[in-house]
C-alpha cells in the first residue's frame, strides 16, 4: 500500500514534466522556445515570443497538469491529504525542473497556481486580489508571482485555521519554490532593471540580449 501511495507523487511529478510551450512553440511555430526570449519555457515567456494565444494555451495548460496532479491523487487516495499534498507539490517540482528536458523548466507560477486552485479553492480565491493589484498596479509580472508566493503559506494557514496541515507546508514549500525561481528577477527590481509588463524594450536594450543577460545571472 505505502508503494502505491509512494507512486502517486510520483506520477504526479512526471505530469510535471509535459511541458506545453516546448510542444506548442515545436509544433506550430518550428522552433524550441528555449533559444529565444528569457529561454524560459513558461507562460511569460510563451506570450512574448509565441503570442496571446499561444501564451494563454502555455499558462492554461501549466495550470490544468498542477491541477490533474492533486485531483488525480484525491481520486486515486480518497480522503489522503498528505498525499494529495505532496502531489501538488511534486507536480510544480516536475514543472520547475523537469527530467524529461534535464531539469531546465519554467518557473513554477501557473502551475503552482492549479495546484492551489484544486487543493485549496478559497486560497486561491484569496489570492487573485493581491495579484492582479500589483499586476495591473506596478506592472511586474516577477513581482505579483514574488508576492502572491510569499503570502501564500499565510493565506493556506489562515483557512486552516492557523493550524500546519499538510496543505500548509505544501503551500509553503510552493511558495518558496516561486520565490528561489524568481531570485533573477528579485535582483533586477532591486535596482530598477526590471522589465515592466507590456513593454517591448528597457532603455534601449534589446529584449533577447536583455533576457539572455536573465538566464546567467540566475
């Protein structure tokens, strides 16, 4: 029994790994998103070098496997929430460093976003405020997902009544996961470098160089 729940999680991390940008930006567009842009396969960077559509399909389909991943556990372990937490939390870790593409993914945002919106509905709930404030606000795509991350383990543990269940630490080791993938980002909006949303260049600087100049730092 402990190894068919001990393979859940495992399953769960290998959902991770399908990676959508990879596939679309190959498939319809010929090309490995990859080698362009931030070189980061996530959402963000599917916008900006696919397109919207393309974009909200990657952000859509980063969601829905973090969300398959804990209903697919609930389904799979019945009334098992340690296990359906390790499975969302797996399910990121599968997203953020993927074996199937050696361990190089996207940073963790949308994915970890499904998880929560399956695992914890009236946390997610909770959090769309502050994001889309400081979205549509500040214009920080880095930030709103930095600090939505941070208040994430807060606003699990306040709908649990301020106790640690495991959706609590699932939270927490979530939100640190966000806030480790961002640390690049953190850098350059400490000193201002940062690229806003809807902006195309940064003082003159060309995007991919910008970008690739992204990826050493980090």
């Amino acid at each position: 029994m402990l190894a068919w729940k001990i393979s859940v999680p495992l399953i769960a991390y290998l959902l991770g790994n399908f990676n959508a940008g990879i596939v679309l930006s190959k498939l319809f567009f010929k090309k490995d998103i990859r080698e362009h842009g931030s070189k980061n396969p996530g959402a963000t960077n599917a916008f900006r070098v696919l397109g919207k559509v393309t974009g909200f399909l990657v952000l859509f389909a980063d969601a829905c496997k973090g969300a398959a991943a804990v209903l697919l556990a609930k389904w799979l372990l019945p009334g098992e929430v340690l296990w359906a937490a390790a499975a969302g939390f797996c399910a990121v870790l599968g997203h953020v460093f993927p074996a199937l593409y050696k361990f190089r993914g996207g940073k963790g945002v949308a994915t970890a976003s499904g998880v929560t919106a399956a695992a914890q509905p009236k946390v997610m709930l909770t959090l769309l405020g502050p994001f889309f404030a400081i979205l549509f606000g500040m214009r920080y795509m880095s930030l709103a997902s930095v600090s939505v991350a941070a208040l994430l383990p807060l606003a699990s543990l306040a709908w649990n009544r301020w106790q640690f269940t495991p959706m609590v630490w699932m939270s927490l080791a979530q939100g640190l996961l966000v806030i480790f993938t961002h640390r690049g980002n953190i850098r350059r909006l400490a000193n201002r470098s940062e690229n806003r949303l809807f902006e195309k260049k940064k003082k003159g600087e060309d995007i991919e160089a910008m970008e690739e100049r992204e990826e050493i730092e980090a």
